[in-house]
C-alpha cells in the first residue's frame, strides 16, 4: 500500500499541484498506471476505447430493435 501512494505523491509532484475536484480522476489514473506497470498504455487505452465503441453499437441495436427501426 506504501508503495502505491509513493507513486502516487510522484506524479502528483510532477504537476506541481493537482485540484481537488480532479483529484478522484488523477487517483483513478494513478491506479490504472500502478496496475499495469510495464504494460503499453497506448494499447491498453486502444483496446478500453474499441471496447467501449462495442459496447455501444451493441446498445444501439438494441434500442433500434426495441423500436423497430
């Protein structure tokens, strides 16, 4: 756990100082960085944005189907 807030106090350094209304989102990004160190990111954000395109032709099929469109 002292290791995960080690890196997040890092790359809160690195931007001198993070807003506290973006705090939540920088965490979040922190723990997606600490997750998959050694991991491309590119590729991991490249494959969550195709995910997400999937996700929703699948729901707008859905919503056409429901209204016989």
């Amino acid at each position: 756990m002292e290791a995960f807030w080690s890196f997040v106090k890092k790359r809160c350094a690195k931007f001198k100082s993070v807003r506290g209304d973006v705090f939540p989102l920088h965490l979040k990004e922190c723990e997606l960085r600490y997750n998959r160190r050694g991991e491309s990111l590119l590729i991991l954000l490249t494959n969550l944005v195709n995910m997400g395109k999937r996700c929703w032709a699948g729901a707008f099929r859905y919503w056409c189907a429901a209204h016989e469109l």
